[in-house]
C-alpha cells in the first residue's frame, strides 16, 4: 500500500496535529520526504513512535532541523541505530536536550564522532555517566573549551 504523506504539501506537513501523527503506520512514516521532515515540529516529532522512528533512513533522520531535534523522547533516542546516528550534525547533537543526552547508551556515546562530540554543549556533557565519558575515548578531544 502506498502512503498518501509524500503528496502533502509542506504547509499540509506543518498543519498535521500530533495525534495524527502519533497515529501513523511505519509506512506512512518511511514515506516522509527529507523536506517534509525539515519543517515538523519538534512537537510533531515527539509524536512519532518508536517503531516509526526506527524506520527513518539516515537522511530522513539528517534533515530534521537542530531546533525540532529537541522533540525527541528518551524512548525515541534509545531505539536509534548507529546508522541513524551517525547521520546526525553536529548542530543536531547540540539540540538534542539535556534529558536526550542522557538517555544514549554508552554505545551510542562511544559510536559518537569527533564532530559530533564537538557539538556537545558543557550542560550536555554534564548529562553523561561516567561510563559514558570513558566510551568516548580518544575522541573526548573533540569536546570544545566550552563544553
């Protein structure tokens, strides 16, 4: 069955309420464009479920904007592959809030790049465990001075 979501329009995209979108299938979710996933919400993208989240590729994941990256639950960050992950900006890392940060797993800490360390903020970074800033490794030089 093909999802309709491809053919809305971004201002149709924007308008959807986030009891529809809570009740989407993973389909109609795998169908989102990049560009319709670059104007959600970050209230829009709270709304997603896990298994939807988990159906995004890397660049649906990619163009979510830094300031609706935020919108994403503890659950919904739990459940993100390393794919996903990777696929992450720096800019994206650091909208993700406080309570995000800390929801990673160690693995997803230790998958983290360079470049997306940079991105952590020093409240962020004050969010990781102790298990997690040793899953950085090598790589906690990419934190910044002011983190």
């Amino acid at each position: 069955m093909t999802s309709v979501i491809s053919s809305l329009s971004l201002t149709q995209i924007k308008a959807l309420s986030t009891a529809t979108i809570s009740g989407l299938t993973t389909t109609d979710a795998a169908a989102f464009t990049t560009a319709q996933m670059a104007v959600l919400s970050s209230a829009q993208i709270g709304a997603f479920s896990t298994d939807d989240i988990h159906t995004f590729n890397s660049s649906q994941i990619s163009a979510i904007s830094s300031k609706s990256i935020g919108g994403l639950t503890a659950a919904q960050i739990a459940i993100i592959s390393s794919v996903q992950e990777a696929a992450l900006s720096s800019a994206q890392i650091s909208g993700l809030e406080t309570d995000d940060i800390a929801s990673l797993t160690t693995q997803q800490v230790a998958d983290l790049t360079t470049a997306q360390i940079a991105g952590l903020s020093s409240k962020q970074v004050s969010a990781l465990s102790t298990a997690d800033i040793a899953a950085l490794g090598s790589d906690i030089s990419g934190l910044s001075t002011a983190a």
